[in-house]
C-alpha cells in the first residue's frame, strides 16, 4: 500500500465528483480543442492558398489594359514576344537563387547534385487571347502549352475528356461547355476552323470556366499572332520559393513587361485572420481560466468535506508533503481523465461546427492537441488544488478534528 | 512506577471569540508503563483534550507534557509526527477507517507513510488475527459491524508497535455485545503488555480498568484503583 495506490482508490470511491470535477475541466479543454482545431484548420486552409497564389506569379505586357476582353482583366491589345521568354526565366531563376542566398538557405531543395547548387526550373506557362465567337457567344480563345499549363494551373481539374493534344481539338471551360450545350467529341466552329472537343475541365471559380482553350500555335495561327503571348503564367516549383524578388527583378530588370503576385495581398489576408484568431483563443483561455476557478472552488470543497481525513491521516503519521502528494496524484487523476474526455468533445464539437464555421477547413487529428489538451487539464487541476491542498495539510489534526 | 506519561501542571485554554475557557486547570499526572486506565468524567470536562495532548495531537496552554523520557509539548511539528508515527496509536470513537480501502489495507495504511513497507501485508494480517478479523481481511467497511470496524482500528493501532495506545470513546456506538468484545480486547492487549488509556462514560469499563481517573471541570478529582 502506497500514496498512490491510497489516491486511485480515492478517486474509484468517489467516481461522481471526480466525475463532475473532470467535466469542468473538460469542458474548457473542449473549448480550446475545438477552436485551436477549427482555427489551426482555417489557418492551413489559408496558409495553402497563400502557398497556391504567392508562389504564382503572372507576366503581362506593361501597356496592357486591364479592363479589355470581356472585363476579365487578363490582358488587351499588347503581347510580349515570345523569343523573350528565355531571357525572362533566366531573370527570374538567378532572381531566385540570390533570394535563397540571402536567406542563407541551402540551395538543395529537389534533384541536388552532387555538390553543386540546383533549384527546380520554374514552370513558365504562356497564352495567348483572342476574342472570338462559339455558338454564337462571345468568348475568350486562349491558346496554351497544355502540360505546362496543367503544371500552372495545378488545381486544373479535367471533368470529361483530356486535354488538348493536337492543333484540331479544344478544351472548354465548364461554364461555357454548359452555356453552349457542348459536350466532349462535338465538333464545333471558331474563326471558321472546325475543331473537336477534347475536354471540359471543372469548374475553377476563374476566367478559365468561360473560355476555349487550343495549342498555342493553333490560337496564334488562327488570329495572325505567331511569336506573341499575351500573358505567362510562372509557377515556383518550391513550396516558400522567394518569388517576390523574382517580381522585383522582372519588373527593375525587364523593359515592356509587368510582374504581378498575390502573395501580399494574401499574406494581408493571412495577417487579419492570425489577428482575429489570436483574440478568439485570448477569449477561450479566459473562458479556461474561468473554469479553472470553478474547478479551484469544486476542490476546496472536497477538500475542506475531506478533512476529518486529513486529520486521521495525520494521526497516523502522514507529513505535509505525503498529504500534499496525495492530493496532488488525485488531482493529476481527475487532470488526466478531464483532458482525454475534453480533448475527445473538443475534437467532436470542432468536426461538428468546423464545417459550419469554416465550410472549406479540413478537420485534423493532432496528437500534439492531446498533449495540449492533457497538459492544460493537469497543470489546471494541479494549480486549482495547490493552495487547497496547502490549507488542507497544514491544518493541525485536532484541528482538522474539530472542523466539521 | 516508571511513568510513560507525564503531565506537569499541565493547563489548556481555548478561545471562543472573546471568551477564554479553560478546557484543563494545572493538571500533575503520571501514567506508569503497562498501565490500563480508564478517564471518566462529564461531557466538556477535558477529558478528550487530556487525551489528544497525551498523543501530541494539541499543545498545552501551559505546563509540560512527557512522553517517558521525552518531552514533547514543545517539539516542532516533524519532530512530533516522529511520536506519532512510531510511539503514540490513537482508537477513535467512530472507528475512521478509510472507506475507500479494506480492511487489511486499513490496517497496513500506517505504514503507507513511514519505513517497513515491505512486510507490512503478512504484519497486517497478523494484527488482524490478534483482534480476530483475519477472515474479514479483504472486505471492505460498509461491509464491517460497528463493532468490526473498531476491531478493525485497533488493529491498524497495533501496525505501529506503539509505547501508548489511546482510545476515546471506543465503545461509545456500540451495543453491548460489541462493546464487550472490544474491553476484552483491551484487557487482552494490556495483559501482553500494552499501556493503554481510555476515556468513557461507561461505569462498567471504567470499573473493569486497573485504574480510573475521574476529572470535573478541567481538574482530576479522585482516583479508584
């Protein structure tokens, strides 16, 4: 027989008040589980968007008219040659390494040989616009590299169909695939050529659901515009690639070009969100704090019903410290069971809620939320049971008798 | 007689708010090894203070208490757990056994908090046999009489070996079957050598002690042997 063995009997005896007691803890576990859950999944969901856009830079002509075609801001009546197309990955790969540099960072991120220095070449994606009519609409007429373009465009999705392989065939965005009634084999007629529809691709929530895609050299062939693109699409191929000196050397060190990025407005976007979710969990640990005293208050009344017990227990040749021992593997008993039960309600509450408040987060099982959610619970009860613990063992045993 | 127990003008006064009420008034006492003594008296007429003061469970307003050769009404708070750890085993009037445990583990729970905890299952069962409970070793306390309970804490006070044993009210919720069971359990002790002081109210235990103090307002006033 030992303190602890004397404590797990304890708490076996009395199961409905350590029961009662590990559900306030629970419940503000819950609390802080559920939001760091739902948050910490929003703020993934974001920090992929940001990876998906920041790392995503578009080259335009720099006289280009944002407001032409059809109000899509995706280029005019200017293009950039397609023989500079060299020059400017070579701008942006050197812009590249010397960002790495200066971050210190070992350039080895994929295929590193030997000892020499190599970042995956980013992909460069050029198209050309025209606009032009399909079933008697007005639409946009891009021409692409296609396996470049799917590389650019990596959330490209083909719905039915593949993509464009040959000079007869096109794509359709999904949107004007329905618009027209077209399906995958149709043959239809664009600037009096006939093509084949090769795909459809799914919806994208951009430009490209209401536009017709053909090789570059069938678009550029069609509409007079050999040797001209009207936009690259440039994908990094490293996840935190330092793209905004890339930006920065195009834009200083290429004349008639425009580079352009989204990270800062994402990383904007990130910035507010981090704020705001910073201040929801400042609410939750208040609201933890709170139940840590309604906790300190359920103990301080068990301990003061216990303290005949303590006085006995005394009697018998318990020191301070035994009794405090004894109260505190209790109280890292009723922690423990609080945590696990808080850390499961938490992460059903965030699986329940999550997609309500967040409808595109992905719900994640962490194992470091257990530990969190174990950690909180213990240093909450071992904190809620310190200074009743101390009152407790420091009551000399008559009058621990006398008490009650 | 070689006293195990000294009390030399021994006072205890306790404050109720403004008031001062002297629970003991300049007490001599001596209790000799082997003694069995019973303290009779009326209800708050300190005879469960001379007790608790007896086992260095409270402190005397003034005087000197003695436990054999040490005194102990001024030892600190470590020094006196050492006392009841080793020297002083108290029997309360409602048994306080720990629920939560059976019966042998309530008897084994002393030496939960001090050396020897090795042995201490087979020295359980062994005190348990001497109040004759070995069979109700694993059973728990609800499922204990009153008077098994007592038994039960009478053998958790003989785990300790102690030079003392004191026992207030032991019998006090007892029918008269169990209270007896447990006088003959005290005479029996004390014929082994345990020096053992009780206080009642019972006339019949008092009478069937080698020696009984009656004490009014705080001051022994005769003695029977």
């Amino acid at each position: 027989m030992n303190i602890i063995q004397i404590a797990l009997r304890e708490v076996g005896r009395r199961k409905m008040r350590t029961l009662y007691t590990a559900s306030g803890i629970a419940l503000a576990v819950a609390l802080l589980i559920s939001t760091i859950t739902v948050g910490g999944g929003g703020y993934q969901d974001l920090t992929q968007t940001i990876n998906r856009y920041g790392h995503q830079l578009t080259i335009l002509p720099a006289t280009t008219n944002e407001t032409s075609l059809q109000g899509f801001g995706i280029g005019g009546e200017h293009y950039i040659p397609e023989d500079a197309i060299p020059h400017l990955q070579e701008v942006y790969e050197q812009a590249i390494v010397e960002g790495w540099r200066a971050r210190d960072a070992l350039i080895l991120i994929e295929g590193f040989i030997g000892d020499q220095e190599q970042v995956d070449p980013a992909t460069f994606a050029p198209r050309v616009y025209a606009e032009t009519e399909l079933k008697g609409r007005d639409i946009v007429f891009a021409g692409i590299e296609p396996r470049k373009e799917y590389i650019a465009k990596f959330w490209w999705e083909v719905d039915a169909g593949n993509l464009v392989r040959r000079d007869d065939e096109i794509m359709l965005g999904k949107i004007l695939a329905s618009a027209t009634r077209t399906q995958v084999g149709d043959e239809v007629d664009i600037a009096g050529e006939t093509y084949r529809v090769a795909g459809i691709l799914q919806e994208t929530n951009s430009p490209d659901d209401y536009m017709a895609f053909a090789t570059l050299p069938t678009v550029q062939r069609a509409f007079n515009r050999e040797g001209q693109v009207s936009l690259i699409s440039v994908r990094a191929m490293c996840a935190y690639c330092p793209v905004g000196e890339a930006e920065l050397a195009i834009n200083q060190g290429v004349v008639g070009v425009r580079a352009t990025s989204q990270r800062d407005i994402a990383a904007a976007q990130a910035a507010i969100f981090s704020n705001v979710f910073t201040t929801v969990v400042g609410f939750v640990i208040m609201a933890f704090v709170i139940a840590c005293m309604a906790v300190f208050n359920m103990i301080m009344g068990s301990l003061h019903a216990r303290i005949r017990e303590v006085g006995l227990l005394k009697v018998l040749g318990a020191s301070h410290a035994q009794l405090a021992r004894l109260f505190m593997y209790e109280a890292a008993l009723i922690g423990l069971v609080g945590g696990l039960l808080g850390y499961l309600i938490g992460v059903g509450i965030a699986y329940l809620l999550g997609p309500i408040v967040m409808p595109d987060v992905v719900i994640r099982w962490e194992w470091e939320h257990v530990a969190l959610a174990v950690g909180a619970a213990l240093g909450a009860s071992l904190l809620a049971t310190l200074y009743p613990a101390f009152r407790a063992c420091n009551a000399r045993p008559v009058e621990a008798f006398r008490a009650l | 007689m070689d006293p195990i127990v000294q009390l030399k003008g021994v006072s205890k006064v306790y404050k109720a708010g403004e008031e001062q009420v002297a629970a003991l008034d300049d007490v001599d006492l001596d209790i000799g090894r082997n003694e069995y003594v019973a303290i009779m008296g009326p209800s708050g007429s300190g005879k469960s203070t001379l007790l608790n003061l007896m086992g260095g469970i409270d402190r005397p307003t003034s005087g000197e208490v003695w436990l054999a050769d040490q005194r102990i009404d001024q030892l600190s708070e470590r020094q006196l757990l050492e006392v009841r750890r080793r020297r002083v085993s108290y029997v309360f009037q409602d048994a306080r056994l720990m629920p939560s445990l059976n019966a042998i583990e309530n008897v084994m729970l002393p030496r939960a908090f001090s050396a020897g905890r090795a042995d201490a299952r087979t020295a359980a069962l062994q005190c348990l046999e001497r109040v004759g409970l070995e069979k109700r070793a694993k059973h728990m306390v609800h499922e204990l009489s009153g008077g098994e309970a007592q038994r039960v804490s009478i053998a958790r006070t003989l785990m300790k070996e102690p030079d003392l044993i004191l026992a207030d009210e032991p019998t006090g919720n007892l029918d008269r079957k169990s209270r007896m069971e447990i006088v003959y359990l005290f005479e029996e002790l004390n014929t082994m050598g345990n020096t053992i002081v009780l206080v009642t109210h019972d006339q019949e235990i008092g009478e069937r002690t080698r020696r009984c103090i009656r004490i009014d307002d705080g001051r022994p006033l005769q003695e029977a042997a």
